[in-house]
C-alpha cells in the first residue's frame, strides 16, 4: 500500500484500487485506522487523540489533494504524495 505522507511518527496510505466510499489508512505506534475524507474515524482506533487530532487537521488542508489521489486510484493512475504536517 503505497504511502502518501509521513508526520511525527504518523504513517498515511492509499490503495490503488479500493471500494468507496473514498478513505485513507493512517498508522501510529503500530496502531491502524481508516478515516474517510471528513475525518472521521471507519474503522480501527490509533489510542492517541493526539495523533487522530493531527490526522484530522492534515486531513483538513490537504482534502482536495486526496480527492484527487483517490480518483487517480480509482482510474489506476499512480498517485501523489502529500505534504506533512511541520
């Protein structure tokens, strides 16, 4: 699963040909969960609000940035990494 971002210890990946609806995996201390494009929490649990506080504000500046990724995804494209949080 190709990563698109890294920041402070927190791991963002998209997969190339996934089902919607459009979401991202995000992995902190060995912890996994799936957050969809609004923030919000799928699946899984990372037990860092602090972690998931951060994921939801890159979520938040970098959104139109995923939508295109998941479309080239969905297209079978190669998608494009995102910046970090600094």
């Amino acid at each position: 699963m190709p990563v698109i971002s890294k920041f402070f210890g927190i791991i963002i990946r998209l997969f190339y040909d996934e089902h919607d609806p459009p979401h991202l995996h995000a992995e902190y201390q060995r912890k996994k969960s799936v957050f969809d494009f609004q923030g919000n929490v799928i699946r899984g649990g990372l037990f860092s609000k602090t972690a998931t506080r951060l994921i939801r504000e890159w979520i938040d500046l970098h959104s139109a940035e995923l939508e295109a990724d998941w479309k080239l995804a969905k297209a079978g494209k190669q998608i494009r990494k995102i910046d970090p949080l600094t």
